[in-house]
C-alpha cells in the first residue's frame, strides 16, 4: 500500500518506489581530441563541404578543454542542418573520435522506424563495433556495445553511461515537450560528457540562445547535393472545409496539381485534419479520374503499404496529414500543403513539411505550395527561415553555379 510506480515508464517494466532499484557507477569520462581536416573528411565519409565544415566544429567543441563545476550539466552543441543536408554523415566523425579515444557514445532519436533504419548504416560504417539497437520489442536490452542506438524512451535505462549523447530530431514528438524524456537523457551522459543535438528546425528557446550566442552551434544551410532550397509559394484558396461544402476543388488549385502530375512528380498534399482526406479523395478524384490517388494517417493500418507504394510510383498523388512531414524521402517530389494557416500547422511543421520537395539530386528544385485563405505567422515564419538558410549557403559559397532560388 502507498507504493508510487512510474506510469511514464510502463513500457519498460513496473519500476516502484517501494523496490530495490540498481543502477551501476559512472565511469570517468573519455575526452575526445580528434582534430578534423574537412578534405579527409570528405574523402572518408563521403561528407560535402558544408557536412564536412559542421563536423569539424562539433568535433572542435568536444576536444575543447572545458572547465566544470560539480554542479554543472553535460555541455551542448547544436548541428542546425536543413531538411535533406545528410545529418547521419556528418555523426560519422564525432562518433569515431570518441570511440577511438576509448569513450561510449550513444544515438537517441525519437522513432522506431528510423532506429530500424539507421541501425544497418551504423554497422556498416564502424564493422569492429558491437552496437546495442534499442527500441521496444528489442532483442538487445542486455547487449553491452560502446556504441548505442536507441529510440529516446529507452534513455531511462541508462545512468551517466556515456561520453557523447547525439539527440537526433529534438523538436519532434515524443521527445518535444516531454521533461521526462529530456530528463532521461540527461541522466544518460555523463556529467562531463557532451551533447550533440540534430535539428532541421530547432525549438524557439534553442534558436534565441543561438542567436544570443549562448550555444555553440554549426549551421549546415544546403542539401548535399549543393542547391537552394524551394521557396513555398502562397496559393490563396478557400478551407478545406468550405471545398468539401461546396463539392469542389478550386481551379487554381487544380491547375498546380496539373502542373505537377504533367512534370511526373511525386505530390505529397498535407491536409490538418484525418477527417478531411476521404472528402478530399472523392474531388480529387473526380478531377484527375486517370491517377492513382490514396490517404494515409496515424489510424490507416496499410500505411506503411502506401508509402511503399508511393515511393515506387504507383501512387501519384498521397493526401496525408504530418504523419509523414518527416522522414521520409520520395525521389522528384512536390508539396501541397492545405489549410496551411491552421493553427495545426506551426513554422516548424511547415519546414519539415515543405522539405519533402527537392531532396533528390536529379530533381533538387521541387515544387511547394502554401495554400489557404490567410497569410499566417506561421506560413511567413517558414518561409523567411529557408530563405536565410539559402543566404548563408550563398555566402559561404555553398550554392552550385546556376542554383535558382
């Protein structure tokens, strides 16, 4: 009676108040003093100019000699890389100096689904490693390996048992706004270990201390393949809601979904709301009856099929809502985004969003839509942060001759 249990950590056993809890003791941690040349860099690990640039100061930051109070919490840096710029690479550097110097590191990141796909990657770039893939169902929970993958849940197994924690996508759920789960993963490193965090769009707290000059910090602003990135173009239309009222679709709308079904893009069309895209299907439909058009959302137990199926072009067009704002890549894409003033849709959702368009280096233009009745924050937010990304790419001479935009 009166023993508290942990309900945020069901996933992982009962752990109660009243039961003995065993935790083991934190090694000394492992300063890294790797130096990076970008040129072998590149060479190594296959990193652009701008990848290389970025490794070179994370691993800067993890060589400084830092001094520390007791009282101190790890110390952080944050590698700020557009949608597409190959944020995996440029971890391939800082994960091999702190192996190499004797260190665990540990790479957290918030989906299962791309644990599953980074965990083959690891192990063909560190083959001598033994790698712990953590998630839930896994296999490997008692696996011992100095070099961890896991999904951000599974931090609250670990106390203080690693020199470098790689934080990848922060700002998506269910790290986002979950103490819990940022609590877990600062216990995870060691008090004098370090953190790198991965982010195409950063918290608005995070960006301030940037721009304060309060967090060490690399900008990656181009993809890999060295173009700009699309500019979103506003498309006034009405709500979804008044079309689904109305029993059709706006010409203008339909006349840039012509456009791109006519160039054979691949159209990704974002709605705000599951209850929209059966509505949607029907006048999308009945406008373009010769293309395979589909919905997918959280609740569609085939999506995974779809996806699959989108990426192999037999779907053309796929109504979806931000289930799929990140993540994935489809090769020669466009992105509509419907309802784009909802207030579902935030300057960080419409980023990961538009960056679905143009990741391809055959295609690296793409098309983006920004459509609705009103001309939102949000909307100017998005916007204004690719531009800048582009201006820095420019000013660092990271934008291809002939790059538009």
């Amino acid at each position: 009676m009166g023993c508290a249990y942990c309900e945020a950590c069901l996933a992982l056993g009962r752990s109660r108040a009243c039961a003995l809890l065993l935790r083991s003791a934190a090694l000394p941690a492992v300063r890294c003093t790797a130096a990076l040349d970008p040129a072998a860099a590149a060479g190594r690990w296959g990193l652009s100019p701008a990848q290389a640039g970025a490794a070179g100061a994370a691993l800067g930051f993890l060589a400084e000699a830092r001094k520390r109070s007791a009282s101190t919490c790890p110390e952080r840096f944050l590698l700020w890389a557009v949608t597409g710029a190959g944020k995996t690479e440029m971890i391939f550097p800082l994960l091999e100096a702190v192996l190499a110097a004797g260190g665990r590191a540990l790479v957290a990141t918030p989906r299962r689904d791309v644990v599953l796909e980074l965990a083959p990657r690891l192990a063909r770039a560190f083959p001598a490693e033994v790698i712990a893939v953590l998630y839930g169902g896994s296999a490997d929970r008692w696996v011992s390996g100095r070099l961890t993958l896991a999904t951000t849940h599974q931090l609250l197994r670990f106390h203080q048992g690693f020199d470098l924690v790689i934080i990848d996508e922060l700002d998506a759920f269910p790290y986002h706004n979950d103490p819990m789960l940022a609590y877990a993963a600062e216990q995870a490193c060691k008090v004098d270990g370090s953190f790198i965090y991965l982010s195409a769009t950063p918290p608005q707290e995070m960006q301030r201390l940037v721009r304060l000059g309060k967090l060490p910090h690399a900008r990656v602003p181009v993809r890999f393949h060295g173009h700009p990135l699309p500019i979103p173009q506003q498309l006034s239309i009405p709500s979804v809601l008044t079309c689904l009222k109305r029993g059709s679709l706006p010409r203008s709308l339909i006349q840039n979904l012509q456009k791109s079904l006519e160039r054979k893009a691949q159209i990704f069309l974002f709605v705000s709301r599951i209850a929209h895209i059966e509505g949607l299907l029907i006048l999308l439909r009945r406008s373009f009856p010769g293309v395979v058009i589909e919905g997918t959302s959280s609740k569609d137990s085939f999506r995974a099929e779809k996806v699959t199926a989108f990426r192999n072009r037999i779907i053309s067009l796929l109504v979806t809502t931000t289930i799929l704002e990140r993540g994935v890549t489809v090769p020669r894409s466009d992105v509509f985004i419907l309802d784009a003033d909802s207030g579902l849709f935030d300057e960080a959702s419409l980023v990961q969003m538009a960056g679905r368009a143009g990741r391809s280096k055959d295609d690296p233009d793409g098309h983006v839509v920004f459509a609705s009745p009103q001309w939102s924050r949000s909307q100017r937010g998005a916007i204004a942060q690719i531009r800048t990304m582009n201006i820095i790419a420019r000013r660092q001479g990271y934008i291809r001759k002939g790059g538009a935009k």
